[in-house]
C-alpha cells in the first residue's frame, strides 16, 4: 500500500495593516501676553510673566496650546523673550501644533520688544486686540491663579493710568460703503458660520454663560451690516486687515475699534438710536460674553457674505 502524502505548506506572508497616515499639525495663530502682574517676588520686585496661547478654531475640538513663563524682573528684554519663544514653540511641536505663522500682541507698550523677539524667528507680529481667547486665560487666572501665589498683591491697587482715546476718524473713501444697517442674528446662527459662504472671515468660539450653563440659542446678538454694489469684496479685504475687535457707541458716534487703538468713525446717530444701541451693547456684554458682529455685502440680498467676522466686547486685560 503506498503511503500517503500530505500536500507541501505554502508559505502565508502574515497580514499587515495598512500605513497609518501622520497625523497633520494643527495649524493655529498665537496670542501672547508679556508683562508684569501683582506678585511681589522675595527681593521685593513684581514678577513678569509670558502667556502664550493659540487662537482657537470653531469646531475645533482639539484642546488650546497653553503656555505659561515667570520672567526675573531683571531679565525683561527681546533676548530673554526670543529665548523663551523658542522653547514655545519646542513646547507646541510636541503638542503636535505647527509653528504659528502669525502673533498677536495688544500691549502697545511692550510692541518694540515683541516684534524683536518674533522677527528673528520669523514669526510675523500683529498689533491686535483681536486677543479674546488669551484675555479670557488672563481673567481666569488673576481670579484664581494668581491670589494663590505667596507675595500676590491683595486689595485695591492703584489702577494704570488710562490711555487717551484717540478721536474716531472717518473711514478712507475706498473703504466706505454705500449704506448700512443694524442687524441680529440668534446664536444659535452664529454657531453655524463656519459653514457660511464668506470670502474674508474672522470667527471664534463662541462663549458659554458665566455660571457654566451653555447660552440660549435664541439669544439675539446685535451687530452691523455694510453694503456696497461696486466694492463690497475690496472693503472686506480692507476691514480683514484692521483687525476688527468691537463695535462702540460713544455720545452719538459709532465707532468701529481696530488693531492697537484705531478708532473709526461708522457713522453718526440720532441721541435716541445711540442710546438704544449702547444699551444693547450693554446687554451683550451682561448676556452674552460681548458679542457682537460685522457683515459686508454687496446688497440686502446676497446669499453669502464678502466680509464676516464676530467681534467681543470685553476689557483689554
């Protein structure tokens, strides 16, 4: 009887999974705070600090990049501060962040020294009190952080004196439209902007309710709507480059804040329309973290949007 074979094994290359894509870095601007704050440190000088944080996206479900750095008071100049960017942006490339290509900065007083520091490492600066998530950290920590911290400066302190407002000047010919209105939209609309088909846009997270409960939808934030036939796409690039930060009414003025400290003249208005705006104003600030926006179309009638940005009205710092 012949003996049977068993057929010969075939080699089977073991199964691999399929490459994994590199996560890409998460693209985000930086907002920076470099000054002093009310600690007296043991040989009897304030301390300095460095605040770093990203702009956050809507949307953007990834956690800020937060980034926190005491400064000898006798170290306050561009070289230490070049340094301490540089082991910021090793702290954020761990943290899977891209170098930044813009820095916000809306200390006018420290401008010189930051912009020193930025230009050497290539990061351009932009004068801006479009800072709103780095005030918000700044608010949060002199309420909790810093009356913790041994030598914290308690009690009332003489305030810094209160730089002059310069006056409202009238917006360049180029850049004025043919009208404009006021307008409201729910937040619940504002959250959906992303979404929107806008050519120049400035967005933001929008914030929660101070006690910790989200907002209500239907809440109405007031803003303003710019049109103009011929040059709406022109004014939007324009407005994009200011810096846009808040909408003010001051005696029967309005006002658009911008960059460091422009102020520019929107248009006049009846005594009894300006009060009503500063106090919806006033209510925004009370109800909804200072919300406001800016529109900029073509006509009451397009679609989308050539210039759309949300704007808070909260305090510099």
């Amino acid at each position: 009887m012949s003996q049977a074979t068993e057929p010969a094994a075939t080699a089977v290359a073991p199964a691999t999974a399929p490459p994994v894509a590199p996560t890409a870095p998460l693209e985000a601007d930086w907002e920076l705070d470099y000054y002093s704050r009310a600690i007296l440190e043991p040989d009897g000088k304030k301390r300095w600090e460095l605040l770093i944080c990203s702009t956050p996206q809507p949307g953007d479900g990834a956690a800020p990049f937060r980034w926190a750095l005491n400064c000898p008071a006798s170290s306050v100049n561009s070289q230490w501060l070049r340094e301490a960017l540089e082991q910021a942006l090793a702290a954020a490339a761990d943290q899977g962040f891209a170098r930044p290509r813009k820095l916000r900065c809306w200390r006018a007083s420290m401008r010189t020294m930051v912009q020193r520091a930025a230009e050497t490492l290539g990061v351009e600066l932009v004068p801006s009190r479009r800072c709103y998530a780095l005030v918000e950290w700044l608010q949060e920590r002199q309420a909790t952080v810093y009356p913790a911290e041994e030598g914290f400066m308690a009690g009332p302190l003489a305030p810094p004196p209160q730089p002059i407002q310069p006056l409202a000047v009238p917006l360049p010919e180029a850049a004025r439209g043919d009208s404009w209105s006021w307008a409201a939209l729910p937040l619940a609309a504002l959250r959906e902007a992303a979404e929107w088909e806008v050519s120049f846009a400035g967005l933001l997270p929008l914030p929660g309710a101070g006690d910790g409960q989200p907002l209500d939808p239907e809440l109405m934030v007031s803003g303003l709507r710019l049109f103009s036939a011929s040059r709406s796409l022109a004014i939007a690039g324009w407005i994009a480059g200011l810096e846009p930060v808040r909408l003010e009414v001051s005696g029967t003025q309005l006002v658009l804040e911008a960059g460091l400290e422009d102020r520019w003249l929107l248009g006049n208005l009846e005594p009894e329309e300006a009060a009503a705006a500063a106090e919806a104003f006033q209510a925004a600030r009370c109800n909804a973290g200072g919300l406001q926006f800016l529109a900029v179309q073509s006509s009451e009638q397009q679609q989308g949007f050539d210039g759309f940005w949300i704007l808070r009205d909260l305090p510099d710092g």
